[in-house]
C-alpha cells in the first residue's frame, strides 16, 4: 500500500490489485472521532442510487472503495467548457435530490470543491465520513448556496453561464418548503 493522503479524521492509501487501483481508509490516529464505519455504511447506501465510488469492502475498520482517477471540482472547473460544467452541475443536482430523497444529508455540500471528483467530464460525490440520515436532508439547498456564492458564480460568469441569484434562491426555498411537507 501507498501513502496518498491525510484527512482531519481519516488516512488514505493506494492499493493494486488486479489491475486495479483501489482507496484504503482508516482511521487518523490524531483524531478522536472514527468516522470510517459511518463513511463505509454510507457509501454502500448511496452506491445503490448511482451515487459515490464503487464500495468494495469494509472490514478491520478500513473502508476499500474504488479510486477515482480524477480532478478535484475546483481544479477540472477552469479548463471546463461551458456544455460539460453545465451537465456536471445538473448531475450533482440529480445527486444531491437522491439523496434528499433517501433521507441522507451529506453536510458538506455548500463547499464541495474537494468532495467532487470530475472523471471524463462525470462528477463523483466521495467523502461520506459525516452522512447522517435526516427527516429533512439539505443536500440541494446546500447546493445551491454554493451555485450562489461568490466565488463560483464568478468563474460561471466567465464561462458564460449566467442565472438569476434571487430566483435560484426562491426555487430552493420552494423546494426545501415541499420537501418538509413530504
């Protein structure tokens, strides 16, 4: 196994086998909280759904999921065409409302850059380490808070993508209104 990475609560290792690249999680020793259980029972779940890397193994308290040979939302987003950023954004939106709809939140939806990985133009949601079921998930909402910050719609804006802050911010209160009454 090869060192790849260090999270606030987990480490994460390359392992080949079978021609294949795959991600170990385990617990950071530096962090109090092991939140690997809870990433692994998630990320079956949302493999369901056609969300998140493919799951492969829990066991011994490590996570084994496929590796994402990708980029980062934040780096795939400049050399992006607008065609390809539009449709990574709608499919996160499709995403984001499975989850809703499973009663799952995320919780780190309203700054994603690092929790979606961009493979061929197709987004990858990873990171399911505080997934908690909910009655009232904020998984689009939260997205759209992102959709309307600063930072993004600026890097839209010179794509040319364009939309009206106030109007996206009125869809999502109408959906978080119709999604309680549910």
């Amino acid at each position: 196994m090869k060192f790849f990475a260090k999270g606030k609560r987990g480490e994460v290792f390359l392992r080949e086998a079978h021609g294949k690249t795959f991600l170990v999680k385990k617990h950071n020793p530096d962090s109090v909280v092991d939140t690997i259980a809870n990433e692994a029972k998630f990320n079956k779940l949302l493999n369901a759904h056609g969300i998140g890397p493919e799951f492969i193994a829990y066991e011994q308290g490590e996570l084994v999921r496929e590796f994402i040979d990708g980029l980062e939302f934040r780096n795939w987003l400049p050399s992006a065409k607008r065609p390809e950023v539009i449709a990574v954004l709608a499919d996160v939106l499709r995403q984001c409302r499975t989850m809703d709809l499973l009663g799952v939140e995320k919780e780190e939806m309203t700054r994603p850059w690092k929790h979606i990985i961009v493979r061929k133009d197709v987004p990858v949601l990873i990171d399911f380490e505080r997934c908690r079921e909910v009655k009232v998930p904020k998984n689009v909402t939260q997205f759209v808070q992102f959709l309307t910050s600063s930072a993004l719609r600026l890097q839209l804006h010179e794509k040319g993508i364009h939309y009206d802050k106030s109007e996206l911010i009125n869809l999502a209160k109408k959906y978080k209104s119709l999604l309680k009454k549910n």
